[in-house]
C-alpha cells in the first residue's frame, strides 16, 4: 500500500510542468499603467499652458493632421508662423516631459 501511494505520489510530481524562472503576466504592469497615467496628465497640464495660439496650432497639427499651409489659412497667418508655433509649443511640451524621458520604455523592461 505504502509503495503505491508513493509511486503515485512520484507519478503526480513527474507529470507537473515546471514553470519558468520569469513569467509575465498578460497585459501593462501596474508601474507601467502609472507612470503612462502620470506622462498623460503631465501632457494635458503643460498643452493647457500653453499660449492659445499654440495650443491651437499643436491640436490642429498633430491631432488632427493638418498641414502648416493648411492651419495658416484657416487662421490668416504665415505657414512660417505655423511652423514656428509648432516648434515652440513642441520644446515647451518636451521640456514638460523631460523627467520621463526613458522612463516608459525602463519599465517594460522591468516587468
């Protein structure tokens, strides 16, 4: 009786997958969720600062895809000015972000 028990016992651990040394669960990890939900409300906090013209020339552009000739004709400014708006409203929106610059990429690799 004593034997069969045990070579079941031995049967049952035998049969029993391993399971690897690191496994990931499906889906973002929490540090990933926060640090993505942290970036967001830094983003719209630093758009909503922005002087209005170039609030408005970053949404036009690179939200809803219109070109600097475009936005400068609906607004009755230069395409040059356009341009120029993007480009500070991009360096002000950077410097926002710099803090976690390599940050979101850091944690995927953490998980």
């Amino acid at each position: 009786m004593n034997r069969a028990l045990s070579a079941r016992r031995t049967r049952a651990f035998q049969l029993t997958d391993a399971l690897p040394e690191h496994h990931e669960a499906p889906g973002d990890s929490p540090l990933t969720l926060t640090l993505r939900g942290e970036v967001m409300e830094r983003f719209r906090a630093s758009l909503a600062d922005l002087p209005e013209r170039q609030r408005l020339v970053i949404e036009l552009h690179d939200v809803d895809g219109f070109s600097a000739e475009e936005i400068g004709d609906q607004l009755g400014i230069a395409a040059g000015t356009v341009r120029w708006y993007i480009h500070q409203a991009r360096r002000v929106l950077r410097e926002a972000l710099a803090p976690f610059r390599g940050t979101m990429e850091n944690s995927d690799d953490d998980d």
